[in-house]
C-alpha cells in the first residue's frame, strides 16, 4: 500500500496550522504595539480642564439672540447708474435690515396654513 499521499497530506495540514499560529501571534502583536502607542499619544495631550479651569459667564450677562426682519438689498442695475458695479462696492451680505420691524401677527379666526381657520371640532 502507499501511504506518501497520505503523509504528504498531513504534513501539508501541519504547516497550515503553524501558518496560522505564526499569523495570529503577529496580528496579536500588532494590536499590542497599538495600544501601548495610544497610552503614550494619550499621556502626551494636555490634561483635560478641572471644575474652576472652565470658561465663565462675561461680566455682562449671557449673550442673547437678536431678531429683525431682513429685506432683500438689490444691487443697481448698470442702467440706472450708467456703469456696472465692482465686487469690492457690492455689501457683504445679499439683505438688510428693514426699516419695519414689527411682527406679523395671526389674525383672530385665521387657521393659518393649515385648515380652513374653523373651530377644529368634527
């Protein structure tokens, strides 16, 4: 009887477990080394604010939002001007702020966008 193919065959199957010992040591290695170099990343940052460390309050209370009514700033056309405009005169932003400032209220009655403005009941 010839046994070789069957020695040939674990012999094979002897070097792909070794293979794989070796390559699973390496990658376990690998993610040593990882975490050790974020140990040391880590210790090397500056350490993080205590309680009385952190940012306080300005003298002159907290800051609050602002709301005004923005209208569209129409550029000139060439026409009207007789020259057309430079990047540098047009402003900084495309709005400004609009002389009324008030509010536009709902009126009583009125359902708004949604409905017909009824009572709400079947």
């Amino acid at each position: 009887m010839d046994t070789t193919r069957y020695e040939a065959a674990a012999a094979s199957s002897a070097v792909g477990i070794i293979l794989l010992v070796v390559g699973g040591l390496i990658v376990v290695g690998l993610l040593i080394w990882a975490v050790r170099l974020g140990i040391r990343v880590k210790q090397r940052e500056p350490r993080t604010p205590r309680g009385g460390e952190h940012p306080t309050m300005p003298e002159s209370g907290p800051v609050h939002e602002t709301h005004q009514k923005r209208e569209p700033d129409e550029v000139p056309r060439a026409e009207e001007t007789g020259r057309r405009m430079t990047p540098h005169e047009l402003g900084s932003s495309g709005s400004r702020r609009s002389e009324d400032q008030s509010r536009p209220r709902w009126d009583s009655g009125s359902g708004g966008s949604f409905g017909s403005g009824g009572s709400g009941g079947r």
